[in-house]
C-alpha cells in the first residue's frame, strides 16, 4: 500500500519535474540547453550521498545489534546507491564535454565521486569474498562506517580546493528562483523515487533471506 | 542547439537504467514469490505425508 502510494507521488512528481525542466525554467545564458542535465546530475549526487549515508547508519547498527535487518538496509541501500553514483559520473562526463571541453578530468569533486564509486564496489566485493555469510556482512558494514569519511571530502571539495565546480552556488542565490524550484522537484522527484527502490529492494532481500531459511527448513525431508 | 543531443542522451540514460532496474526488481521479486509459494507447498506436502 505505502508502495502503491509511493509510486504515484512519483509519477506526479516525474512529469511535473519534466515540465518544469523543459518548459518552466529558462535557459541558462552561458550554456545553454545543456544546462537542463544539471536538474539530472544533483539529483543523482545527492542520492549517492543519501544512499550512503543509509549505508553508515545501517552498518553502525548492524555492528551494534547483530541485526539482520540492519544489514539488509545497508546492503539495499548501497546497490541502490551504487546504480545512483554511476548515473551521477555518467551525467557529469556528458555535462563536462560540452562545458569543459572534456569527457573526464581529475578535478577534486569528480575524483572523490569515483573513489566514493570504488569503495560501493568494495563493499559488495568484501561481502563476496567472505566465506561466511556472516563475516561478509561484518567486513561490509566496516567498509560502510570508513567509507563514509569519502561524504565530507565530496561536498566541501570545492571549498577546499579549487576545482572546476562552480562551488556553493545554489546556497549563496546564485540561481533564478524559477531554476531552484525546478531543481528542487527534480530532487524531491529521485528521493521519492529512491525511497520506492530502495524499499522494492529490501523486500526482495527479505524474500531472498526466506527462501534461504525454508530451504534449510526442508533440508531434513530430503 | 548542437547540445540538445547531449541533453536527450543524459535523460534516456538516466530514466532507462531507473526503469531498467525497476522491471528487474519487480521481475526479481515475482520469481522469488513464485519460489516462495512453490516451496511452503512442498513443506506442508511433506507434513501432511508424515
């Protein structure tokens, strides 16, 4: 039911972003039309960084309380958040072509994101080495809690460093405030969106960790 | 307008790989529910036989 609720809001919200993003909000004078793939590209940073954020809280309870649920959110969340952070260097690499000139350059905040993009990656890797299912989880969650040290790097790179990020643009008003409601749905929109993923993908993880169980179960008869 | 190429790119990517993983999801989940109920069938096959 939350589900079925969950996936209208988004709808609603999916067409009212696109209406915004190709009718409502100007074009941006510098850029141009390619500016729109902002409204795409901070959507997806931002839920690599929330996905990841579940993941630190997730692995922090799991450590704690042993709880197989707590791993279950954290595992959810990052492959959710890994599909997310890959969108987020592929729309950035097509934004960057345009505005840069460059498919790719090692500029601090898209760096932090691919190394944000490698420890996703060694997190499921960890898990698969592990020969207890257990152990995995343990090493993961240890992955998720230090990884997490990547978030702050990401969003004060371009305070920190200067890089080719336009820095904290959206809070200090640089941005019309037809540009800021649009981006502003378009976030709503992802989050929306990632909530409904992110609990699909919990579901089926509860289904799979069933599966196993009633396997166990009928392990005797056979 | 040689860049509305890049903007149409950006965006079927970003909505096929969100709805891309969404059917694989739901694909998913139906396969496991389907398992589900197959094996509750075949542990209460097992205990009625007993």
């Amino acid at each position: 039911m939350k589900r079925t609720i969950l996936l209208w809001i988004s709808l609603a919200l999916m067409v009212t972003a696109l209406y915004l993003i190709f009718v409502i909000a100007p074009i941006e004078r510098t850029m141009g039309i390619v500016q729109k793939i902002f409204y795409l590209m901070v959507p997806m940073g931002w839920l690599a960084l929330l996905s990841f954020l579940v993941v630190f809280i997730g692995s922090i309870l799991y450590l704690k309380k042993r709880s197989l649920r707590w791993d279950i959110l954290s595992y959810s969340s990052a492959e959710v958040g890994v599909i997310f952070t890959t969108l987020a260097l592929v729309t950035g690499s097509i934004w960057a072509k345009p505005a840069w000139g460059v498919w790719w350059t090692w500029e601090p905040r898209l760096t932090a994101t691919l190394v944000l993009w490698l420890i996703y990656l060694t997190y499921f890797m960890v898990r698969s080495f592990a020969t207890e299912e257990s152990r995995g989880a343990t090493f993961a969650a240890i992955v998720g809690i230090i990884g997490f040290i990547d978030i702050p790097i990401i969003v004060l790179a371009t305070t920190l460093w200067r890089g080719l990020h336009p820095g904290a643009l959206i809070f200090q008003g640089g941005l019309d405030p037809t540009m800021l409601l649009t981006l502003i749905i378009s976030l709503l929109t992802f989050s929306t969106l990632y909530a409904l993923i992110l609990m699909q993908r919990i579901s089926l993880k509860n289904n799979e960790v069933e599966i196993k169980r009633m396997k166990e179960l009928s392990q005797p008869f056979n | 307008m040689e860049n509305v190429s890049y903007v149409f790119v950006a965006f079927a990517i970003v909505w096929a790989v969100v709805f891309g993983y969404i059917l694989l999801l739901l694909n998913r989940q139906r396969r496991l529910q389907q398992e589900i109920d197959l094996l509750k069938q075949r542990l209460e096959d097992r205990k009625s036989g007993d």
